[in-house]
C-alpha cells in the first residue's frame, strides 16, 4: 500500500473546526464533502475502539446509546428482531429527505470493519449536523442503518449465524430470524439505494499484483446481467467510491464478481426494488491495517452519501465502475522468495519459495477479549506468478521452523539432514519462520523471524 501521511492531532482538529466557523450571510455554501475533509474529520472525531474484531454485541448497544444522546433527537433507533441466541437487532436511522438508504454490516459475524466505520459515521453526523454538507445529507436523505445483522457469528467471531445458516445465501428461505428481520426492513423502508457491507479473503487482489483493498459491486438480479435505472444507479455510485477511494489507495480498487446468485440477499434485494453497491474490504498492508481499512469505509461511504445528496452521482461516469479490475485470489499476505526451504523432517533444504496468507482471529484470555493476525503455510514451490503484501526477497538464506530463535541471534546447525524442527515446515502449518544467514560451516544469523500470529492493539 502506497504510505500516506498522518495529520498530527493538533492540526486534524484545527481542520475540523474550521468547519465549523459560522458562515457570513450570503457566503458560498461548502459543496461536497471531499475526499480530504472526511479524512479529516475522521481523524478527529472517530471512537477509537480498537480492532474492529474487538466490537461486541454489548459494547455496540453502548455505543449506540451513547451515540442516540449524542445526537440530541438526531437519531431514532428501534429493534426489528433478536438472533437465534436472543440478542437484539437494532435498526437506527436520521435525517428527513425523501430518498431513502439502507446500509447494513456484519451480516457475516467475522466481517467488522464497516460496522466500526458506520458507529464513526454516526458520530461525525452528529458533530457536525449544522455544517452544510451534512445538513444537506439530513435534508435530502433519510439514511437507515443495521451495524450488527449477526451478533451471534460476531460473539464467535465466525462467518454464520448460531444455527451455523450463511445469512447472505437465506434470502429465499428465510430460516434465520436475522435474515427475516433485513427482509422486513428492506419491504417495510422501500430504500431508494442499499448498501450491503463486508470483508472479504486476504488472498483477494485486484488484477494479478495489487491488493484489492476495496472491492465494489453494483449487484445483479438476474443471469442477463439487466440493467434498469436502479442498477445504473448502483453503478454510478461505485464510480463515485472509486473515485474517491482511490487517492488514497490507487491501483487497490477492484470489481467483485458480477455472476448472479440467487439465493444471496444483495441480488434478491436488487430484484426487489432497491438496487444495491457491495462493499467488500480486502488486504491492506502494514501494522495499521484495520484502521487504514475502517477510513476507507467511511470515505466511500460518506462519499456515496454525498454524491446522493447533492445529486452529482447522476453525473458519474459508470465506466469508471465497468473498466474497474476483476478481483482475483493471486495475492498473499507474504511471500518468501528464492530461499533454501528446511522441512525440519531430514529432507535435505531446497530452493523454492513460501507463500503465507492470514486471517483475523480472536480469542479470549483472562476474560478479555483479544484480536490477533494469524499466519500460516499456504503453499510452497514456484510463487512466481503470485504477488504479496510483503514480499521478501530471501536469496542466499535458510528458510526453517523457528526454535524460539529471535534476530540477531547467531545459531549453530552442523547437519540439515539431522535437523528437527518443533513443527515441520509445510503446507498447512502454523510456526515462526525464520530466515537464516550461512556465516561459516554449520554457523547462522538470524536475520528475520516471521511469527505465526500478529496481536492487533489499539491505533
């Protein structure tokens, strides 16, 4: 990912206030909300609450409470149904336009990164309400908002709901009472424009070498691939998310896959009457990964918001939508290249390289609630026509199982075909890699040590 800036807290406030001076009678009227100013007010203004893995059913009614007396009578908030296991399904919605939105999170529990955006959207909303872009949004919108459609897969951190059902593939049959209670929603609200809100695979690239951070998807409603007004409506706003999206991140924006499926509750809502943008949030590089990502969501989505309000979404180019790269499974989280792979099992080492890919964990330790990155052995061989977050360049080491060893660390192996290693070094496993410098016969220095799993902390 291309390193982008960080405004200093001093100076993101000071921006953020100077939207706020009153304006004299009659001066020009702030047009859009761009790109720059979202960035940051969400820098100034966003809730800090950690990984979006972090975010439980009961710290999100918190926050919403919070959020509801924050906002004065801003926001009105009712349950529309319990999951399976009886938590609440809140449905929270502002604003008094005529063209209605719905956007919805977490219907996979294990995708969270829009839900931690939505909640910072809401509060800059709030923050800001008598600004004249927001107020606009408020006037001309009436903006619907379920942040947690799963609590019970976000409790486990897992993809389905308590009664192991994909909710995206129930809009059929109906047989969640999560499913049933969006469905409701969707016919009683009759929205203008939804927005269905995901994460999607790490190995998710956008063509066949960058990362496909964001993936957007003006979503079909039958095998033609028909276009009605809605749908060219859809396409136009994933322009404007384009657009947007990709001054802070260029080449990372890509195009889901565009094949029906019908049993999936974006298609069926389509089919409906509500025409619907998926948002899929994918690989970013870095140590601070989960936030770059949750920034993302609220610019696109803000964006869209605005491009809606102010009519310019009519004006976007829906080529932009159409020439956006298919995203493709071709990247990994990290590739070792041209080392001298060490199966630990006596096989003599050989040269090759080590794809790893990752994924978002979370356990429970001492009665808290922690969220890691956890790596693993996804291939080895010939990488050669795969890209990589983190691509390393490993010619003349020694690829092997990591003993506890740390860098820096010089280490004694008189014979490879003798050497064992805790866990062998294959397909599949999950180990500290550690890529070993040859000094002198049967002596080695570490030089790097890629662990098994990565905490996520507070950014």
């Amino acid at each position: 990912m291309v390193p982008r800036r960080r405004l200093s807290i001093p100076a993101a406030c000071l921006a953020a206030l100077c939207l706020l001076v009153p304006r004299a009678s009659g001066a020009a009227q702030v047009g859009t909300l761009d790109v720059p100013t979202i960035t940051r007010l969400w820098r100034a203004e966003r809730l800090h609450d950690g990984p979006p893995a972090l975010m439980t059913h009961a710290r999100l009614v918190e926050r919403l409470d919070a959020l509801v007396k924050e906002g004065g009578g801003l926001f009105r908030i009712e349950p529309i149904g319990r999951s399976v296991e009886g938590r609440s399904i809140t449905h929270l919605w502002f604003g008094s336009g005529p063209t209605g939105v719905l956007l919805w999170s977490q219907m996979h529990g294990n995708e969270a990164t829009a839900t931690s955006a939505l909640l910072d959207i809401l509060r800059i909303v709030a923050l800001h309400r008598d600004d004249p872009p927001v107020r606009r949004l408020l006037e001309r919108l009436t903006i619907h908002v379920v942040p947690m459609l799963n609590p019970d897969g976000a409790e486990r951190w897992q993809r389905r709901n308590a009664q192991g059902i994909d909710i995206n593939r129930d809009a059929l049959l109906l047989q969640s009472p999560e499913g049933r209670a969006l469905k409701a929603l969707r016919d009683r609200l009759q929205p203008a424009l939804g927005f269905n809100l995901h994460n999607e695979n790490w190995r998710t690239s956008a063509g066949k070498t960058r990362p496909a951070t964001i993936s957007l998807l003006a979503v079909a409603f039958d095998d033609a691939d028909t276009e009605t007004p809605g749908r060219l409506l859809a396409k136009r706003t994933c322009a404007v998310i384009r657009q947007a999206v990709e001054t802070l991140v260029p080449g990372q924006v890509a195009r889901y896959d565009e094949d029906f499926e019908e049993r999936a509750f974006g298609d069926n809502i389509t089919k409906w009457g509500t025409p619907v943008v998926l948002i899929e949030s994918g690989p970013v590089a870095g140590e601070h990964a989960d936030s770059e990502l949750v920034e993302l969501n609220v610019v696109a989505i803000l964006r869209a918001l605005d491009a809606l309000a102010s009519g310019q979404v009519e004006a976007a180019d829906p080529r932009a939508y159409a020439s956006l790269p298919i995203n493709t499974s071709k990247l990994y989280t990290a590739i070792v290249r041209h080392a001298s792979i060490v199966p630990g099992t006596g096989v003599a080492p050989f040269l090759g390289d080590l794809a790893i890919d990752s994924t978002r964990a979370v356990r429970t330790a001492g009665g808290a609630r922690e969220a890691l990155q956890a790596f693993r052995v996804a291939d080895l061989g010939d990488m050669r026509v795969f890209s990589a977050l983190d691509d390393v360049d490993a010619a003349g080491l020694f690829a092997v199982a990591s003993r506890g060893w740390k860098p820096g660390e010089t280490v004694e192996i008189a014979d490879w075909a003798a050497f064992r290693s805790w866990r062998p070094l294959e397909v599949g496993a999950v180990t500290d890699i550690a890529l070993l410098r040859p000094d002198a016969p049967g002596r080695y220095t570490v030089v790097r040590v890629i662990p098994a799993q990565r905490m996520l902390g507070a950014e």
